[in-house]
C-alpha cells in the first residue's frame, strides 16, 4: 500500500497534465508514485471503464502505468543522483511490457513497483513490476531520458 502524503507528481509537478500521471489532468489515471525502502511504489485503483472485459484490466492501461511510473522512477533518481532540487523532464525511449496474466480489477488496488538498474547522468534504465491479487501480471523494463531545450516535453513540469 502506498504511503499517505503527497506523492513525486504532486510534489514535482502539481500541474502536470499527462493522462497516465498528471495531478492536474481529472480524466487521466493520476496515478501516484513514492520513493520507499529503495524502491518506486504505486497503488491504483482500476474502474470499469478501464477493463478491457469484465474484471480485466486493459493492456493499454498496464502499458500507460508502467511508463508513467518507471518515468517517475527514472526521473526522481536522476533528479537525486546529479544532486538536483527540481526534477528534469524526462521521456520515454523505450519500453517493453509482458504481459504475464490478465490483470483482475476486482482483487483490491493494483501495485506497481519499480527500480533503477542502470544509469548515466541524463539516461536510467528501468525494471518494472505490476501485481494484482497478489500475483504478478505484467512486468516491463524501459529506457527513459532527460530532455534538452527545444524538445516538446522540455520544462513541462
């Protein structure tokens, strides 16, 4: 279960407006992440108009969640690891998702945990986990980089 308090989005970037993690955006996931005993956690909560059937959740949305969270996980660390205040936009290069079974959206909130397994002062590699009912669904790495001025997402947090 995610800690109480305010979350990396919330606290980095209160106007951001990204479907997947934008506090700002009231029909995105505004999923929340936080940094606890060394690792990226999130819980979210799916609704019906997130399943792909009855009681699944859709691939799409396990893809937006693991992005937006190993995002926020490869942008806090970068952020602490080069010693900055504020953190640096930072976008998704690539990602792969695997799907590992359907992920139930009736067995309580979804986990999400994500850690940083390599990185250099603009680029962190990302291993990700998504669980449901206490199994793991799907899991997913990506490489995610800081972003130069002239680039659409530059201080858009």
């Amino acid at each position: 279960m995610s800690p109480e308090g305010n979350s990396l989005q919330e606290t980095l970037a209160p106007d951001n407006v990204c479907f997947g993690c934008g506090p700002a955006n009231v029909k995105g996931l505004r999923i929340r992440s936080f940094f606890e005993g060394g690792e990226y956690i999130c819980d979210w909560q799916a609704s019906k108009h997130h399943e792909a059937f009855s009681g699944v959740l859709n691939g799409g949305i396990i893809g937006a969640l693991m992005d937006c969270h190993s995002n926020w996980a490869a942008a806090h660390f970068l952020m602490k690891k080069n010693g900055e205040d504020q953190v640096s936009a930072t976008v998704t290069a690539d990602y792969s998702v695997k799907m590992k079974r359907p992920t139930p959206t009736d067995k309580g909130a979804i986990h999400l945990s994500a850690r940083v397994v390599e990185s250099s002062e603009e680029r962190a590699t990302v291993e990700a986990v998504l669980e449901a009912g206490g199994k793991i669904c799907a899991t997913c790495i990506g490489t995610f980089v800081v972003v130069k001025p002239g680039h659409p997402a530059y201080q858009r947090w």
